[in-house]
C-alpha cells in the first residue's frame, strides 16, 4: 500500500529558501517538490526536474495548486504509456504476420 506525505526537507538550490516534497512511501520516491524561492519568485513546482512558476501566495495554497498540478500531471503520463502501449501491441502484430 502506499502512503503519501509531505516532507520540508533543506533545499536543493541556495536560491530556495524552504522546499518541501511529496513523498509517496512505496519505496520513498519523491513524486514532486513545491519550493519557495523568495518573495520576488514566490512558489514553484518542480516535478521530473522541471520548474514551473505556482499563483500560490501562502505553503497552503501551494500544496494545494501541487496537488491538481500531479494529478493532471499523473493523467498525461497514464495517457502516454496507454498511447505508447498500444503501438506496442501494433508492432507486436505487425511482427507476428
């Protein structure tokens, strides 16, 4: 079974000053990052090591904004391995006659 929990950990760049992660405990990956980065920048998603800029003003309203961030995030990777799956079993027929 798995668990997800948020974790502040010490952030990963000196220009962020408080990062806090998803864990998701089914082998402890991190599923993605919400990191502050000063009141000039504000908040940040940061999810395969790509960085996206978060409307969030308060750590509240960002883990909330990651949230909906993941699960859409989820849904377009669900997608694309089913997409990718398909042309798999394609070429798998393709080979087979």
């Amino acid at each position: 079974m798995c668990t997800m929990k948020w974790k502040e950990v010490d952030p990963e760049q000196e220009d962020w000053e408080k990062q806090i992660d998803i864990v998701a405990y089914y082998g402890s990956i991190t599923v993605g990052s919400i990191v502050y980065c000063g009141e000039e920048i504000g908040w940040q998603s940061v999810i395969d090591g790509h960085m996206n800029f978060m409307q969030a003003e308060s750590l509240e309203d960002a883990k909330r904004e990651m949230i909906d961030i993941l699960e859409e995030h989820c849904t377009d990777q669900i997608n694309y391995y089913k997409d990718l799956q398909g042309h798999l079993e394609e070429l798998n027929a393709a080979e087979v006659n």
